[in-house]
C-alpha cells in the first residue's frame, strides 16, 4: 500500500555474509553428527537468528529453525511471522512455513501439532531429533505435544548445541561487539555527566534509553536483551531491580548494569556511582574488586580455562577480606530477550571450558553486600595472547 | 554500603495494598480448589508479581511462586534475588527461599532439583500439582526434573489459571492503566509531532523509548514487554520488526505499534503514519477498519462474549471488502516480557469468553496486506454498559 516504488522488496539487509552463515550451519551439522541428530529443532530466538538471520519479536509465539541433515535450514512460525522471515532470513521462500493463526494462545490447539504435520510433510518425522530442553521459547506444554505425535523418534536433549558454536566470534561479529562496546561506553560517560543528587531516577533512565538507541560513531543502538537495572542504596543489594521515580540521593550509591547493543549483539557493563564521598568500607571493596579483576583478566589467556579465571579472581577477592556466592561471568554475543548472556561458560571455580581467541565474555564481580551493591564489570575479548577489554570505560568507582 | 541512615530499609513501596494481594490469593485458591489442586507452582513472571508483588528482572533463571492450600505463597528463586524479592514482596522472609548460584545454567545441575527439596521440606510434595505447562519461564527441562524426583505426586497442567484470575481488573488496577493509557498517547502525540522524511528511524524510536520512561502526568514510565515495532514501507507488511537507521520517506507508511507502561501495567495502542499524499486504497482501508472498529466497540457490551464482537468486527470489515486472518486482540494488563497481553482470551470468532465489566483488552485490527501495513488499534475497558476507549489518541491514518 505504499505509493512510491520501493526499493527494498528483498528485505533487509542480511548482518552477515551468505558464507558466514554457510560455515554456522556446517559448524552446527557437525555438532549434530557428533551427537547422533538426524534433525534439530532451534527454539532459542538467538540461536534462530545466528543460524538464519532471522530477527523480529516474535517469540512470544511459538516458532523455530528446523535443521535437517541436509540441504537449507526451515524458519517456522506464525503465519503472520512468516512475511518477517521474508524480510529477514538467507533462505528461499520455501524454506519458509507458517501456521494458521487459530493455533496462537488457544487452549483447544497447540502450534507443536502444526510443526508435528510440517515434520512429516518433509519426511523428518524419524530418527534422532533433537530439541532445546531448557530453553524458555521451548516449553514443556510443546515437548509433550511434540512427544505424544511423533511415533518412532527419538526426542533428544540438543540444550547448548547451537550456543557453544556461537562461543567463538568471527571477525565480523568482533566488528560488531566493537561497535556495541562504544555504545555502552558512550552510555556510562553520559550517566557520570548528568546524575546527582535530586534527579528522579526514572529521568535518567529515559536518557539511558535514549542513548542506546541513538548508538555511537554512526553505529545505531538496538534493543537491550535485559531493560537497564538501576537500584541505588538498599534496593542495590539486590541484582536485578530496575527503576522508579524516586530521585537519588547525596551519600548514597547506584549501579548501573546496562549493554550497548548493535544488531542484537550485546556488550554490557555496569559502573557504580556514588554521590558524596564514599565511606571507607566502600573503598575497600573497590579496593579488592579491582585487584581481583586485574587477576582475573591476568588469568584469561587463551589455552586456560574459565575455572583458571575464577580461581585467580576469587582468590586474590578473598585475600582481600570479600566473598562473593555467585559466578563472576558468562559468555556474551548476539541475544534475544531475556538473557544477553550465551548460557554456555561460567567464570566459576571448576568451569573447565578452555579459553580460546575470539570468545567474549563479561567479566561480572559484582558483590551484593547487606548494605549496599558494588559493581564494576568488563567486557573482554579472548585474544592469541591474552584478555583485552572490549571498552576504554575507566574502570572504577564513579564518585560525584 | 551506603552512609546515610537509610529510610528504605522496609523496601520499595507495593504497588497494591495487603487487602488487594489478599483478594487475589483467595480467587486463585478458589480456582485450585475447583482444579482438585494442592498447591500451584507459578512460574510465569507477571502471575508471580500479581500474586506477591515480586518485580525483579530475574526470569532468565528458574523461579517460581508456590502457592500452598494455606498459608502465604513462597517466593522461590536464585539466592541473589532473594534479595529482591525481600525488596518487593508482602510476605514475611521465611517466605522466601533462595536456591545457590551453582544451579544456575550449568548442565550437571537443575535448579527444579532444589525445589524438589524445598516442597519435600514443607510437606508439599505430595497430592496434585498444578504447572503451568506452556509458560515461557517453564521448560521441558523444568518439567522433566521435577516429574523425575515427585514420586507419588501428580503434576497438572494449571496453564492460564492465574491469567484468568487477572481478567477483570480492580479500580486500583483500572487507575494504573488509565496512566499507562495517558502514556502512549503522549509518545503517539510526539511522534506525530517529530516524524518527517529524513529522519533516520533509530533517531525516532531513541524519542520513543525516552518519552516512555519520561511517563506523563506526573507518572514514570515502566518498561515495555514488547519493544517498539516500527516498520516502515514493505517491512511493514510484517507485523513484528522493530528498527534500524534507514531514514524515513515520502509516500510510506510507517506503523508504531507501542505501549505505554506503569508499574507493569500496559496500555499498548498503534497508529499508523503516511509521510505525503496516501493513495486510495490506503484510505480504503483506513476507512474499512474504522467502520469495523466502530461495529466492534458497539458490540462489545457486558454478557456479549469475545466471539460476537469479533464476529461485529470481521464481518464488518469483510463487507469492505478486507480480509484478516489473525486474531483482532487479546487481553491486556500487567506483564513481563515477551509478551503484553495476558494470553487468556482472544477477540476470535467462536471465542466463547463473556465481557465483564473491569475487562481490558487490546482491540487489534491490524491489517499487513502485500504492500504495506496498516494498524489503528483500541485499548478499551469494558464498563456495566459498554466499552470505553483507554486514550483519546485520534483515531485513523496520521497523515504529514
């Protein structure tokens, strides 16, 4: 219904090249011949878009990327999802299937018996099959329609399968978090420039927004994978409370854990502000967490592991006089709401992947004490010789 | 951490009082009962809030919300957002339960096995139990531990028991959506306001994403549960892309499909805009759905069912010579990402769900035909003798 002609009937344009996905696909066929799948159903909107391209909010509806053995994967979803596939994925339309509308949120019909149909139709319906277990975009309502009508396969638990291909960027993708890096750095700079004491914290919060959007160095901001958490004095002794109008106060702190995103890839990282002059005890938390993440990015050289990280940081943490119950990071990348993280690696005593070059993580030493919260994270890249820091965010307490 | 003498030490306010939360636990006890239910484990995030109050972005880990045959519900959940659940929820803290962090995403654990402890601990591992099988924040995963380690239990599907509790709102909640409603109309004011051709469309939506939090009337502006779907010309036709840095042009249409949101409650509401002259069959449609709103709203009185205002809506709509094949709306109310509506009711022929007053839905004609989109939707609350509309947005093509 547009008058002009339009110059974008293709769609738009794919992030990566054909052959970038091309050798994302072999790298997930190879995962899938290791573990024996005939076929793999890709629930995670992450893993769907890094496999296809495909990008749009859709997941509140059941969808996925079927991944036969052989020849192109199958995006599938909502019938009306399926004109979104169009604009978005590498593939031929017929490698594009929707389903009819009345299987959306109706107690009487489930859309697993509409993909249970598309299975058969392509002769798929066999064999090992494997699916992502303990995905949120793959319940357990759509597990047990899929189980109770596929007779004669063999559901499989293919959880990560996807995402631990992911764990090692390509160039491109570096390029990308790069650009997300500057994002979130922008972001921090213009935070420490316009809080004090007395603004209302939903204020700030709008120019948060406003910034991530707007992006960096012509680069535009995409959506954050986790809405900016933002809780000061008592609520920060908690991790994941967001924000309300209450305005911010002299003597007290407020962190700020927030990504910049460019094209669905995620760079976070979180600044602690403190307005006034921080009490001692405060300072020796910052004190010991910067020890501890100097030790920490020491440790994550390439051919070590995530285990060997977290030694080193909660070691040298300890040493200091602080403790810290939770994991100290995870793998970061392209993702979708509600997890910016790849839920793959840990920087968690014991983890045993082993680092290599191009993997990104986000370095999280974060403590929630009982009186307050202090985080101070960053953002790394695995080099051939090292870790380096994806932002030039000057690492620190913020004080005001 | 912090110096000042904090006076918050109580936590954040609640957004309802203890009479309100009391109400609500009590309608969904009755319908457990009416389920032949022991006790229900919520695990969809805006169910957990509505019953306790809870609001934290935790649902990218395993949590839920069990609610007993008697007593206070217990919030369950990762050990650090105990802590936010201390800040958020009316029950006292014997009522909260943290599970520690090494369940979280690591394949030789599953944090389910730990709430299998804690029901066993408080004599609830036993009798029926009600999931909510085909929520997003419960897994095949979660359900296979759980029915793996329940011997002697029977686990129900309780999918959408607490949703339709939710169904009609009370004045309380009524008033938190007449402020979300004033919301979106200020952002679909603004973008009237600042959209022309030229503008890149990141730049827009960056103003977008500002006024929602800025709120209006004094009100702070939440988060959305669904970010901004902005498509502009061909990508349009699509119902669920949200943007990028193409600039807008003349003789396209652009819709914003937005929410505006306070303390989680949601009024979302789209309109459409058309930079130029928009050619005739654009205003044919325009004026087909207009008539099939108006035919809709009229139709949409207490004791009238979803099915007979859409049956109002659809033909009228067909007489024009348009067709639709999706659903024209949902329920609406509180929520957390993925998805605003409260997945309940549907305005769908033969939906057989009775309006009552207090009602609140999302009146969805949206049309995405071959070349171009077209959305003007309702939010609307069903009164003792009709439906009202939630803004006073002007409704039809917004045209610049």
């Amino acid at each position: 219904m547009t008058s002009s002609a339009s110059d974008d009937s293709a769609g738009t344009a794919l992030p990566f090249d054909r052959a970038e996905y091309g050798a994302r696909l072999a790298r997930t066929r190879a995962a899938m011949e290791a573990a024996g799948l005939d076929t793999l159903l890709v629930s995670d909107p992450s893993n769907m878009a890094w496999l296809t391209g495909y990008d749009g909010w859709s997941f509140y509806t059941h969808q996925a990327v079927i991944v036969p053995g052989d020849g192109d994967p199958v995006w599938w979803g909502r019938a009306m999802d399926a004109r979104g596939a169009r604009r978005t994925v590498w593939m031929d339309d017929d490698a594009i299937v929707g389903y009819e509308d009345h299987y959306v949120q109706n107690p009487d019909h489930h859309p697993m018996e509409a993909l249970c149909g598309l299975l058969a139709e392509r002769g798929l319906a066999r064999g090992r099959i494997g699916v992502e277990m303990d995905n949120y975009y793959y319940s357990a309502k759509a597990h047990q329609t899929l189980a109770g009508r596929l007779d004669g396969c063999d559901l499989v638990d293919a959880e990560g399968l996807v995402n631990w291909r992911r764990a090692v960027k390509s160039p491109a993708e570096l390029a990308f978090m790069r650009r997300a890096a500057r994002i979130v750095q922008t972001m921090h700079g213009m935070i420490a420039e316009i809080a004090e004491p007395g603004l209302a914290k939903h204020l700030l919060v709008a120019e948060i927004m406003k910034a991530g959007t707007l992006g960096a160095d012509g680069h535009w901001g995409d959506y954050p994978a986790i809405m900016p958490l933002t809780p000061s004095g008592m609520d920060a002794t908690a991790p994941h409370l967001t924000w309300d109008d209450r305005p911010m106060r002299a003597g007290e702190a407020t962190f700020f854990e927030i990504a910049g995103v460019y094209r669905r890839y995620h760079c976070p990282q979180s600044r602690t502000l403190f307005l006034g002059t921080p009490p001692q005890r405060y300072r020796d938390a910052e004190r010991a967490v910067l020890l501890a993440v100097d030790a920490g990015i020491a440790a994550a050289e390439p051919g070590r592991t995530c285990g060997d990280m977290a030694d080193a940081f909660f070691d040298t943490l300890e040493a200091q006089g602080f403790s810290k119950e939770s994991r100290a990071g995870y793998s970061i990348g392209l993702s979708y709401p509600p997890d910016w993280g790849e839920r793959t690696m840990s920087i968690r005593r014991g983890d045993p992947t082993v680092l290599q070059p191009g993997m990104t993580l986000h370095f999280m030493p974060a403590l929630w004490l009982d009186d307050g919260g202090l985080e101070i994270t960053e953002p790394i890249v695995i080099t051939e010789t090292g870790a380096q820091c994806l932002t030039q965010t000057p690492r620190g307490l913020v004080v005001k």
